[in-house]
C-alpha cells in the first residue's frame, strides 16, 4: 500500500519553505557546468561539511561524478538573472556572458555571489531521484555587505530591510 503524502499536499509545503538561491558548479577535466540549486545546507562544523542534492538527471550531477568537486556560490539579491539563466540555459552556453573564475578545485566561482564554499566530495547517498553529496569544506569566501537572493511560494524575493 502507498501510505505516501498527496503529492499535491507535499509541493504546497514545499512551497511554504523559504530558502536561499545558490549556483552548484563543478569541473571534471576541462567541463563546467553548473545548475540553480536550492537543496543546501550546513551539516557540521568541526570537521566543515555542507550538503547539496542534486537531480541524477542532471548534467551537474555527472560533471561531479567525473570531477568529485563541487563550489555552492551563494547568490546575491541582484543575481536574479543567473539563478534564471542557470536553471533554463542549455548545457554548454551556461557560463557566457557570466564572469567566473576557476577556485583551488577548478569549479567556477561566480562574480558578484554573496558567498562562496569549495568542496571535495566526501560521500554521495542515493535517494529517489536525488543525490545527496555531503563536500568536505577546503575553502570559502565571503561578502559582509549585499543582501541574498530568496525564493519562496515559487518565485524570487529579497529581504524587506529598511
Ligand atoms: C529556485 C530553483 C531551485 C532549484 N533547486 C534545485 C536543487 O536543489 N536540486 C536540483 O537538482 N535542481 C534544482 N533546480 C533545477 C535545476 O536548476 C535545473 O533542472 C537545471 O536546468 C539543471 O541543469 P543541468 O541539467 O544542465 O545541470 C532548481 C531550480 C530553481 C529555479
């Protein structure tokens, strides 16, 4: 017996969740690529690990298969027009136009992003379509001034600070 949650009930909570905007990149070789990834969080400090789940169908999710080395670029309120183009663009046109530049492990740091996090894969955990890699933390930067891009209830928001 399926004792699953309505899906619809499930994608309206889902939808209550308000999360923040991050560009997942990854090199193997001489490919990036990189997707809109709203699915990360923080798991540990000590040792600094981070998880983000990304779609098997990806063509993210094989470049960090090949390369086993992920950067979450934390968006900026102003970097609406990177989470759309990141999430729609076909694969090899993603990065035109979008100044990056290759972090210690080669995935692209996106210009103008909040904050930044460079990680090795440490383990990848299978589960329905997604795979959920938790990355050891090797380096980060990030911006003490900015705002960052939100999403909620389907669409993009920015914080309402006086
Ligand atoms: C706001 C937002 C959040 C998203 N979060 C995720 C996510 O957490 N994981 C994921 O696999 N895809 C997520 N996506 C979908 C991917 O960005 C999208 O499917 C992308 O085109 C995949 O690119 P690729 O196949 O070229 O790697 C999100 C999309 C948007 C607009």
């Amino acid at each position: 017996m399926n004792d699953f949650v309505d899906p619809a009930i499930f994608r309206g909570v889902m939808r209550r969740w308000p999360s923040g905007v991050t560009v997942l990149t990854s090199r193997a070789d001489d490919t990036i690529h990189g997707m809109t990834v709203s699915a990360f969080s923080s798991v540990s400090a000590e040792p600094p690990l981070v998880l983000v789940c990304a779609n098997r169908q990806s063509t993210t999710h094989e470049v960090i298969e090949a390369g086993g080395v992920f950067a979450v670029n934390i968006l900026d309120a102003a970097q609406e027009a990177i989470s759309t183009r990141f999430s729609i663009v076909p694969g090899p046109d993603r990065f035109e136009g979008v100044a990056w530049t290759a972090g210690s492990t080669g995935a692209p740091l996106i210009d103008g992003a909040l904050a930044q996090l460079e990680c090795r894969v440490r383990s990848a955990h299978l589960e329905g379509t997604h795979t959920i890699y938790i990355g050891e933390v090797l380096a980060g930067s990030f911006r003490p001034d900015g705002e960052p891009l939100l999403y909620f209830d389907g669409s993009y928001r920015v914080l309402d600070t006086p």
